[in-house]
C-alpha cells in the first residue's frame, strides 16, 4: 500500500498540489525507502509540463505522456485509441500526474527487466540501496542511523539494506558531504576508488569522481582517519580545517615494459577559506554555489560540465593551464562562459550539449 501512496504523493508535489502533512508524509516514504528518490528526479526532470488552464489542455497534456511512454508498453494499436476516444472528464491536474508517472513506471520497469535485468544483478546485488543523482542536480539522503548525506551532480552513493544495525559502511563515487550521527561502537566507513575512511561522528567532504586525477578529503570537523589503498599500511589522521589530496601517479617500470605501477601521491593541505564570512570553498555546492580556487581552466571545466550538465571542449592547450578563482550561484552556462571570457579571452561555439573553446 506505501508504494500506491507514494506514487500519489509524487504527483501531487510535482502537480504543486500537495499540502505540509502530504509533503511529511512523502519525506517519511523516502526515509524508509531512500532507494526511491531517483524515480522522484527522473520524473520532475521529465514532466516539466505547463499547468493545464483548461480541461482540454488537461487531456492532451495526458494524452501526450500516453504517446511518450508507448514504446515501452505493451497496449496495442486498438487500446490507444480507445483511450484517445473514451469520455475524458476534468479531474485534477494531479490526477494526469499520477497516471502518467504510474505508466512510466511501469514502463521503465518493463524496460529494465526485459533488457538490462542481467546488467542490473550484475551491479546492484538485492541486499544493497543504490541513490544516483544525474548530472546538473544534487540531492539529500538521510541514511537509517540518521547520518545525512548530500550528493553532488553526477555522483552515486551505494550502502547495504541492513545498514546501521552492526555495520555503517558505503560507498562513493563522486562528491558527498556528510554529516555523520556518533555511535563509538559502529564507525561509520567510506569507500572509494583510492581511499578508505573511517569516522565515529563528524562532517566532512568527499570529492572522488573516477574521471579526476585526485581524490580529497576535507574535513570540516571532528576527527577522520584515512587509509590509502594502494598503501594499506598507512593511516593518516585528518584535523579540522584540513585536507587530504591523494593523486595517483602512472610510473612505467623499466624492468616490465607493458606493466605499470600505481603510486599515489599524497599531500595535507588547509581548506580554502571565501572572505569575509570565512566560509569554506570546498562545500559551498551544498549551498548551490560553485566556487573555485586556483583551479585550471581544464579543471574547472570538469566541475562546469557536472554543475550544467553540459560539454566543454578546451581545444586550445594554453588555455587548459590557465588558473582561474571565482565562483557561480544563479548564472546561466551561457552567463558563467561570458564571465570567464572577461578573466581570459577566448572564443565558443556550441554545437547540441558541446561547447568548443578556443583562442
């Protein structure tokens, strides 16, 4: 029965329709059964649908979803267009909602199992929850201990079903910003590509997208220890107000040509604080700002192509070099390009979701 509730609570709220004890009640779904959350993204990123004024714009916005979801049904041509031709009367825009997202449902569901099924068991094994946020958009977890995590564009986060009972670990590929609930008798463990982190209760920052060439670990406060896995024996003890930056090396072996030896670099640095309120630059995501420092304009391109869920094209190698300090809250990518342009100039052109940049 939670489930039909939820579906209903989701098209309320992407309907704009749903009142304060509804959007509880959601949020309570959701701690339960946080695996949910990425269908609640995937439908407000598909269904940004003008409010029907009238009945019949209504209709055809619900006839229009019934058109988008019929590849992925198994309604033939004569059951279409009995739907097309049945009584339509007016119900509330929440109501197309909640068809439309039930039959999306449906049909992803379909999709999976028929075509990708063998690819999901083979990632996702049953006893674990996987929350992914797409590229261009963040999200909030609330894990069962009550440890709150925000994702960052791009990221996934990974933790066994039977999480918080005997055992507090995860896993992270890409950005997290954790705030960790203490229990001294269950520390809480990250993982990632490079890195192994252990907290008994603390907030924190992890940066760990597989396509960059270090992972950090910043530590805002408390107390964390981390174990670089290509150097198990070493365990570094972070302070506040520090950060960890592990990148990893290719040094060829001289005595075995085609082998190469992984070695990662490490270094401990202090977080870059933003004057005058002395806010730290390296969660500012969570606060929906993407703030730079010292980064490469090849860098900051990586961090541009998540935040916009865009392309960036650097074809000019002086310019990939060039370091770049500021920050962006509510401007456009086309915005955010033309200030760029004002730190070193350079030219565009856009092709689909790719922008070229060169002098």
């Amino acid at each position: 029965m939670s489930q039909e509730r939820f579906w209903v609570l989701v098209a309320k709220k992407i309907a704009n329709e749903a009142n304060e004890q509804e959007l509880i009640e959601l949020n309570k779904l959701l701690q339960d059964h946080p695996e949910w959350q990425f269908a609640i993204q995937n439908l407000e990123s598909i269904w940004q649908i003008p409010t029907p004024l009238k009945s019949n714009e209504a209709e055809d916005a619900f006839l229009l979803h019934l058109n988008r979801c019929a590849d992925h049904q198994s309604f033939n041509s004569q059951e279409l267009e009995a739907i097309a031709i049945a009584p339509k009367p007016f119900f509330p825009k929440w109501v197309y909602y909640a068809a439309a997202s039930v039959i999306l449902f449906i049909g992803l569901a379909y999709y999976i199992t028929q075509e990708t099924a063998p690819k999901t068991l083979a990632k996702i094994q049953p006893e674990s929850n996987e929350i992914s946020t797409r590229l261009g958009s963040k999200s909030q977890v609330k894990l069962p201990d009550g440890s709150i995590v925000w994702l960052n564009s791009g990221s996934k986060l990974i933790y066994p079903k039977e999480f918080g009972k005997s055992l507090r670990e995860v896993t992270l590929t890409g950005e997290g910003y954790f705030d960790v609930v203490k229990n001294k008798d269950v520390p809480f463990i990250i993982n990632t590509k490079s890195i192994r982190i252990k907290v008994m209760g603390t907030v924190f920052n992890v940066k760990a997208y597989p396509e960059d060439k270090q992972t950090e670990t910043s530590l805002i406060q408390g107390r964390i220890e981390v174990t670089i896995k290509n150097r198990p024996d070493d365990k570094i003890i972070l302070s506040p107000n520090e950060k960890l930056i592990v990148e990893n090396a290719i040094i060829e072996n001289p005595n075995r040509q085609k082998n190469v030896d992984l070695l990662p670099a490490v270094s401990i640095n202090k977080l870059k604080f933003i004057t005058p309120d002395s806010t730290v630059a390296e969660n500012q995501w969570v606060e929906n700002k993407l703030v730079f420092r010292d980064e490469t304009f090849e860098e900051l391109a990586l961090m541009m192509e998540r935040w916009y869920n865009v392309k960036l094209d650097i074809q000019t190698e002086t310019l990939k070099s060039t370091r770049m300090n500021g920050n962006f809250e509510k401007e456009t990518i086309d915005q955010a390009i033309e200030a760029l342009k004002l730190i070193i100039p350079f030219k565009t052109i856009q092709k689909g979701n790719t922008i070229i940049i060169y002098q």
